[in-house]
C-alpha cells in the first residue's frame, strides 16, 4: 500500500465508522456526506465511482495534476471531520465517528481497476442491502446508466469497459469479485 497519492494515481478511499455506529444515521446524512466530500475534494480529486453503505463509505478517485499528496490527505481529513462534527452536533453524540486513518489503495493492475469498480457497485448487494446495484441510490452506478449531469468522471470508466455496453455487461456477469484481505473492511 503506497503511502502517498501520486498526480494522475488512481485509488481506492474507505473507511468505516466505529464499532456498531453508523456513518448515516439518517436517510438525509447520504447526501449530506457527498456535499461535504465535494466541497473539500472537488478541487483535488476525480471521483471515478463511490458506495455508501451504512457503516462505510469507497470512492474510486484520481489526483488531479494540480494537487499534492499533502493537500490530499489535509482535505480528506478536513472533510471526515467536518462531517463527524456535523453528525455528533446533530446526534448530541460525542466522540470520533471514523476509524482512526481513511484507508489508500494504489490501483496498480487492470484487472484490478475492472474488479474495484465492480466491487464498489456490488457492495450494497453483497451486504444484502438490495439485490441488485441498480437499486441502491447511494452509489455512482445508476449515475453510469444515466445522461444527466455528473460529477463523476464517466468517460473514464466507460471508456475502461470498452462503453455502456460492456460496462453494463461487467456488472452483470462479475457479482464475486474477489478483493484481497486487506481492503476487507466487515
């Protein structure tokens, strides 16, 4: 695992909240999380595919050309606090919300770039939330499928999967991704 974010590295964000708490304690605390990650990240990083899930969140991201690891990590931080105390002041809770460090992963294959955008769009299936990633609104996939505006760098991934066509058939036929212990946040 790298421990710094290079210009132009493309890498898989996660984190999850502590023991049994949850990072979106209300339906509201979804979109809530993604302004905030793009207040403080818009400028750094493209955000290439993301899942929220209850009690974790992934983003697929590449640094821009204009940022730095340290400006990276600073905002990063910067927003896992922000929405921490934002949750607590909400909740009257107290407390960190987050694991200590948001975890990095250097994506450094192609077969591992197809498998984590895959992973990332099957998480709310594999955690038995829905049984189809179609289904899930906290996710990038439906923004795939859509031709509505979007922060999300489409073209990129689409163009991965050879377009809409393949992209959708990758998804379809790879719901078992495997992902190496590590990344394992459950």
């Amino acid at each position: 695992m790298m421990d710094i974010f290079e210009v132009g590295g493309i890498y898989h964000l996660y984190n999850k909240a502590i023991g049994n708490e949850k990072l979106f304690p209300r339906e509201e605390n979804y979109a809530y999380f993604l302004e905030k990650y793009h207040h403080y990240l818009n400028d750094k990083l493209e955000t290439l595919a993301f899942c929220l899930i209850p009690n974790h969140f992934h983003f697929l991201v590449k640094a821009k050309e204009n940022t730095t690891n340290g400006l990276i990590v600073k905002a990063f931080s910067d927003f896992l606090n922000s929405y921490s105390k934002s949750i607590n002041k909400a909740l009257g809770r107290n407390g960190a919300l987050f694991q200590r460090k948001f975890k990095r992963k250097q994506i450094d294959s192609d077969d591992y770039l197809t498998g984590i955008v895959i992973y990332i769009h099957q998480n709310p299936v594999k955690h038995k939330l829905t049984k189809d990633p179609l289904d899930w609104k906290y996710s990038s996939y439906k923004s795939y499928l859509s031709k509505s505006q979007s922060k999300l760098n489409r073209e990129l991934v689409l163009d991965w999967f050879g377009g809409l066509d393949g992209f959708k058939i990758s998804h379809n036929s790879n719901t078992d991704f495997y992902i190496a212990e590590e990344l394992t946040l459950e």
